[in-house]
C-alpha cells in the first residue's frame, strides 16, 4: 500500500448517515427529522462536509414547506401532482448528494429546479 499524497479525504459519514436517513424517511417518515436534527448537530467540522449539511437542511425545509402546499392543495385536486413533483425532486436531491458525498466532493450548488446537487 503507498501512503496518499496531498491532502486527507474530509469525513463525511454523518452527511452519508443524514442521506441514509432521508432515503428511509420515505418509508418510516420520523427518520428525515432525526436526520435534521444530527445534520444540525454536525456542522461545523470541515467546510465539505458543512456543504453537504446545509444542502440536506434546506431540503428538509424546502421539502416542509412543499408537503404543506401539497397537503392544503390536495383538496382541488391539484396536490397529487405536488405530492409526485416532491417525491422526485426528494429522491434526486437526496442521491445526486449521496454520490458526491461518496466521492469526497462538496455540494458546489443546484440545477434543475434544485434538483440535482453539483
């Protein structure tokens, strides 16, 4: 094995975990706010894995916020395409995050909508 050159991989499992949490929260709905929660309780160690935290907060607030139009819309019929915009954009915030955090890098910003994590 040769010793790495150049600066250490930041540690990103607690942003890893948060996604982890998001992904599940889909199924079992309390595990995004445990994830908010460590995701605030983790910030402030290294300024990649800050990127990744502030991302996964704001989609969690973002994410609220769309629930709650969604869930007052629903009535007019309209909601059912809001609950389905949400479910997408969560899943690709949610991977599109993952992949980055896996390889090391920081969330540089969006596209598409917030969509997409680049």
């Amino acid at each position: 094995m040769t010793p790495t050159l150049g600066k250490a991989q930041p540690d990103l499992m607690p942003a890893k975990i948060v996604y982890g949490l998001y992904a599940i929260g889909y199924l079992v709905a309390v595990t995004t706010l445990a994830g908010v929660v460590y995701a605030y309780l983790s910030r402030g160690k290294d300024p990649v894995l800050d990127s990744h935290l502030t991302f996964q907060i704001r989609t969690f607030w973002i994410s609220l916020g769309i629930a709650v139009l969604a869930l007052i819309t629903t009535v007019i019929g309209i909601g059912l395409l809001i609950w389905l915009f949400l479910a997408v954009w969560g899943v690709l915030r949610v991977l599109s995050g993952f992949l980055l955090a896996h390889d090391g890098k920081p969330i540089s910003g969006t596209r598409h909508w917030g969509m997409m994590a680049y």
